[in-house]
C-alpha cells in the first residue's frame, strides 16, 4: 500500500479502475513505484527525503510542505511559459491518484480477471482505444497539478531552497 494512495481510492468516480484480487494484486505494487518515482521528480531528491521525512501518518506537518500537499488556487504571480500566471493544484493526493490511473490503464492492454490475465475477444466489443476512455484529459490534469506545485516551489526559493524538481508538460497524444 502506499503512502498516499491505496488500491480503494479507484473503486468509483472519474479514475475508476475495475479491480477484482488479480488486479489488486498488480495495482499495490504498481502505486509503491509511481508514488516513489513521482513525488521524486517533483521535489527532487533532497526536498523529497525531507518530505517524506516530515510525514506523521501520511501528512505533512511543516507548513512548507502542507502549503504543496493540500489543493490551492493561485494567480499571484505571472512567469513566462505558464498559462495566465495562475496555477491550480487538486493536491499531491488527487495528482498522484491520476497520474496512477492514466498509467496503470495505460499499461494494460490485457485484462485482469480472477483467472488470470486475458486478452479480451469477442463479436460483440472491442479494446478501447486511449483516446476513447479521455487517457489524455486525466494525464493532463495530473500535470496541471504537478506543475502547480512545481511552480510554487521555484518561485519561492526561500522556503523551498532545496527544490531540484523535473519539470512535466501536457500532451495532445498518447
């Protein structure tokens, strides 16, 4: 299970994965990887072990680093190369459980079933396509959120003086 986000978190709404025990069974390991890999990219190291350091039952307690986990709204300050100068943020939660979704979805040309893995055939249906289930719209809100913390943190260098992040972009394809 990881840190933020556990196989529950899919079970309805707009980031829904089907799970039945063979699914769970790929998807707990799966959420370890692209939690760890994710928040490392967007701290970079250094502020990540720091952050991950000031957890207490999965939360921040550092103002520094609730003011990034929790969602926000901000239009303070304009920088070239960012829509507007503002950026919205859902929080780390709701970002990591996107960008989970759009890649474990993506991942899986195949179904899970109890039985196994299968390739679904039919007469009747056919495997969709990326496009069809809006694989681009759920990457790119994740970005938008990624990039919204991102965007706080280098824009305040006094608070988050060790911030190395790897910046993300939106896509048209996938």
């Amino acid at each position: 299970m990881g840190t933020f986000v556990n196989t529950s978190d899919f079970t309805n709404g707009e980031i829904l994965i089907s799970q039945s025990s063979a699914t769970e069974q790929e998807l707990e390991p799966y959420i370890d990887t692209a939690e760890l890999e994710i928040l490392q990219e967007l701290f970079g190291s250094e502020l990540y072990a720091l952050f991950i350091a000031d957890l207490v039952g999965g939360v921040p307690q550092d103002a520094r680093f609730v003011a990034v986990f929790n969602a926000f709204y901000d239009d303070s300050d304009s920088v070239v190369g960012w829509c507007c100068g503002a950026s919205r943020s859902e929080g780390i939660k709701k970002m990591l459980m996107r960008f989970i979704n759009f890649s474990f979805t993506r991942d899986q040309p195949n179904q899970n079933t109890p039985v196994g893995t299968v390739k679904n055939q039919s007469e009747n249906s056919t495997n969709s396509s990326a496009g069809s289930y809006g694989a681009a719209i759920k990457y790119n809100k994740a970005v938008e959120s990624y990039q919204a913390i991102a965007r706080k943190m280098m824009l305040d260098s006094v608070t988050y003086p060790e911030y190395n992040g790897i910046p993300k972009e939106k896509t048209i394809f996938i």
